[in-house]
C-alpha cells in the first residue's frame, strides 16, 4: 500500500477512532483481575496433576478386574466360546468399554459426579443381565437368540458410555460458557 493510500485511509477513519481516557482506577482494576486469573489457573494446575495418574490407577484396576472375573471358573459360557469369530467380538467389545470407563474416569470432576454414579449403577445393571445371559448360553446350547442378546447387550453399555461422555462434554461446556460470560460482565 502506498503511503498517499494510508494516509487517505486514516483520514476517512478520522472520527472512528476511540479517543476516550480510561478510567483513573484502570490499571488497579487490570492487576486485579490479572491476578485472580493466575490463582484460578494456579489452582486448575495443581487438580490437573494428579489426573494423569488417577487414570492410570483405574485402567490398572479395570484390567486387574477383567483378568480375575475372566480367570474365575463358574458353569457359565463366555461369548468367546462359542467361535473364534465371537472370541474377536468379545475382546473388541472388552477393550472398547474399557477405553470408554478410562476416559470417563480422566474426565471425573465434582459438576459431574452424579452424571458417571448414574452410568456406573446402569453398567452394573447390564453387567448383571450379561452373567444371566453366560447362564443362559451355558443352558441353551449356543441359541442364536442368546448370541444376539450378548452382543446387543454389550452394544448397549457401550451406548451407555458413550452417551455419558457426550453428557459431560456438555455439562463441561455449559460450565465454561456460564463462566466466560461471568468474566466479561
């Protein structure tokens, strides 16, 4: 841009300039808030630190369970007797919960404890129906009804999981937006 451009520029925004004085008590004003910010962020550091942790803590719980409740010998069937298709079926199910429980674990926080003590009462509901439904594989002799329920039941607490993730996101955000709208007034 040439300068005879600028300079036609700045005079046609002439009046549209903010020429106003701040107020006297500006800067204490400034500081203050500045402060307070970095305590609110000193204070999200020091929760933040131990999450990585905690989350490695419950996935190690989370296998340990898997691994005891797996090793244990009752009269009922897994779904991963019946074909090494639904071996594969089973573990990847097995693995995805598993993922779903440890990333809700990493997002634990007290706006929405409530939310995951709720999913976590209705995945112990469905972990219930499934041993019913080993019994009922062991009973029925591989029923193709009793497969599709096993299946539909872990598709099920996956729903569940997913859902409960989806809410927290949302609770999350709702938060932030109730918090940065606080900030601007």
């Amino acid at each position: 841009m040439s300068k005879d451009n600028i300079d036609e520029l700045f005079h046609q925004l002439k009046n549209d300039f903010d020429v106003e004085d701040p107020r006297r008590d500006h800067k204490e004003r400034f500081l203050a808030k500045l402060n307070n910010h970095n305590k609110v962020l000193a204070k999200k550091t020091t929760r933040t630190f131990w999450k990585p942790f905690l989350s490695i803590a419950a996935s190690i719980i989370l296998l340990i369970t898997i691994v005891i409740g797996t090793q244990q010998t009752d009269d009922s069937r897994e779904l991963a007797s019946v074909s090494p298709e639904m071996s594969v079926t089973q573990d990847f199910f097995t693995t995805t919960i598993a993922t779903e429980l440890s990333k809700i674990q990493n997002e634990k926080s007290p706006e929405v404890q409530t939310l995951i003590a709720d999913a976590m009462k209705q995945l112990n509901i469905l972990e219930k129906d499934y041993q019913s439904l080993k019994q009922d594989l062991t009973i029925s002799g591989d029923d193709n009804r009793v497969i599709y329920a096993m299946i539909s039941n872990f598709q099920n607490r996956i729903d569940l999981l997913q859902k409960t993730l989806e809410q927290i996101k949302n609770v999350k955000q709702l938060n932030n937006t109730t918090n940065e709208n606080k900030n601007t007034i």
